[in-house]
C-alpha cells in the first residue's frame, strides 16, 4: 500500500502518479486532500470548477463533487480508463483522505517549489459551498 502526503503537492502530477500506481496493481491512499494545490490564477480556477459544478441539470447529472477529498478522486477518476473492468477496479484501490488519519503508516512526500499563484484544493472547495 502507497500512502502519499498531498501537502503542497501539485494536483495533475498527484493525480497522474497515482492513476499510474493504481493500474500496476497497487492500493494507493492519499492523506491531507485539502491541501493540494492547483497552480494558476485563483480567480479563474474557482470559476473553472463552478462552471463544472453548475453543469447539467439536478436530478440527471453530471454531478461534480464539492468536497476536496470527492474532487481529487475525480480528477484521479479522469485520469483512470473507468469505464472497463480495469480501470473501475484500480479506483477501487483509492483512498483520499481529509487531514491524516491515525495509524497511518510511513508516508511519501511529494511537495513542489512553487514560483507562481496556486489555490489549495481546499479553498476551491470552500468556494463551491463545502462547510467543514
């Protein structure tokens, strides 16, 4: 089992190691999901991801989460071949976690330098209407 720290980890590079892992066949489980970030300019991220939410109708989808540990499992879903019995049985290995849980375990690292305007996943959350 792979337990990844997402602290100052950047969400598509995150997101594409993790899909990776889970088609070799590995359990991945990634703790701290709010703090992910999105690197660009905040402002048009957030309104990005609202059109995303917005999109469809109510009662018959597409339904896109507001919960940061929902929207990194659907950009790893994004990422995943889902619609065969492949690529639904690797997101069955995923576990996003929000904060890091007891007994964790030995976690692996994958912070960024970061040189340009970025928003935590968590704060994109927030802005779609997700209350802790």
């Amino acid at each position: 089992m792979i337990v990844i720290d997402g602290k100052n980890a950047i969400l598509g590079r995150l997101a594409s190691h993790a899909a990776k892992q889970l088609l070799n066949g590995e359990h991945v489980s990634i703790v701290n999901a709010e703090k992910i970030i999105i690197t660009g300019n905040p402002k048009s991220i957030k309104e990005k991801y609202h059109v995303k939410r917005m999109r469809g109708s109510a009662h018959h989808g597409p339904f896109f989460p507001k919960h940061p540990d929902l929207i990194v499992r659907r950009t790893i879903r994004s990422m995943l071949p889902y619609k065969t019995n492949r690529g639904r049985n690797a997101f069955k290995r995923l576990r996003v976690c929000i904060g890091m849980p007891e007994g964790t375990g030995e976690v692996q690292k994958m912070e960024a330098s970061i040189k340009s305007n970025y928003i935590t996943v968590g704060k994109v959350a927030e802005a779609l209407g997700w209350r802790e």
